[in-house]
C-alpha cells in the first residue's frame, strides 16, 4: 500500500481526535512502522487495518464512521493534490469510470511496482455498475471511496446496492444514474 492513505489516515486522526490522541492511537496499534509514513513509501495495507481498528476501540466512533469520515478526508486530498484527473468530470460515475483506463494508468508510470486494484465497469444509461478486485481485503475502504465520490459530485446519483465479497477481495457496487 502506498503511503499516501497511511500519512493520510495519521493525519485524518490527528484532525479528528488531535495530535496526542492520535499518537496514542498509532502506539497501542502496535504498527510496525510506528506511524511514520512517507506519501511515496510503500507499506503492508495491515497496518491501516491495525489503525483503524485501534481508532474504533480508542474513541466512540464505529468503523464504519471513521472508515467513511477518512474516505471523505481523503477523496478531498485527491481532488487538491490531483486536480487533473478531476478537470472535465461531472459525476461520480465519470470519476469511477477513469479509475483503471486513466488514473491508474498513470499511478502505475510513477510507481511500477504498485499492486492496484481492478475497477471494471458498465453503463445501461441508467445504472452504472462498478465491480471491484483487489489482492488485498480492501473492499470496504473502496466502498467508502465510491460514496465520497457520490457526495463530492453533490450526491445526484445514488449507490442503490453493494455488495462486498466475504474475504472483503471484491466488490460490486450499483449507482442510479441521475
């Protein structure tokens, strides 16, 4: 996993819990990098599960919440720190569409080594069907993404089902289309 989403995470709870909170937070997650992350390096995915599973048993917040709050956080960082990929979108499913053919495409010109997930999708005009493979149980956290998405793009289209594969490696999400 690169390191982008783990110093986004860190910082994601430092805004959400503050800074000596969020401290402890990463030192009873027993992480093996001691929450020091470089946005290029490149770490075992465990680690945000040890995160955010210290976050759930650390605060009041469920899973789900801060999954989706840091979903939030993070699809905000895309859109200030990648502004190219956002030029001439206006929807969540134009976003998602670009995933592989585009976006991905260039992630993999500077990082060759990175293992990304498969997005495929499909369009009948009014649905806009997603399907989600991984290596990795992630599923969730791209469920989270997908409805940043939606909520970025002013929430016109709607996620009307998902549904996540028991070993959280794929998914398939259906959107209404607006």
């Amino acid at each position: 996993m690169k390191g982008i989403i783990l110093s986004e995470f860190v910082e994601f709870l430092e805004e959400t819990v503050g800074p000596d909170h969020a401290q402890a937070i990463i030192d009873n997650s027993g992480v093996s990098s001691g929450g020091a992350y470089s946005r290029v390096g490149r770490y075992d995915y465990q680690e945000l599960i040890q995160l955010l599973t210290q976050a759930v048993t650390d605060t009041e917040h469920d899973a789900a919440f801060l999954l989706q709050s840091f979903s939030d956080h993070l699809f905000s960082v895309f859109k200030r720190d990648y502004q190219v990929f956002f030029e001439g979108v206006s929807s969540a499913a134009e976003m998602l569409s670009q995933i592989d053919n585009h976006i991905h495409v260039e992630v993999k010109k500077l990082y060759p080594d990175a293992e990304l997930p498969k997005f495929e999708y499909r369009s009948d005009g009014q649905q806009f069907t997603l399907d989600y493979k991984s290596p990795r149980p992630l599923a969730a956290v791209a469920h989270a993404l997908v409805n940043a998405c939606i909520k970025y793009f002013g929430n016109r289209e709607t996620l009307v089902s998902y549904n996540i594969a028991d070993d959280q490696c794929a998914a398939k999400f259906v959107i209404q289309l607006s």
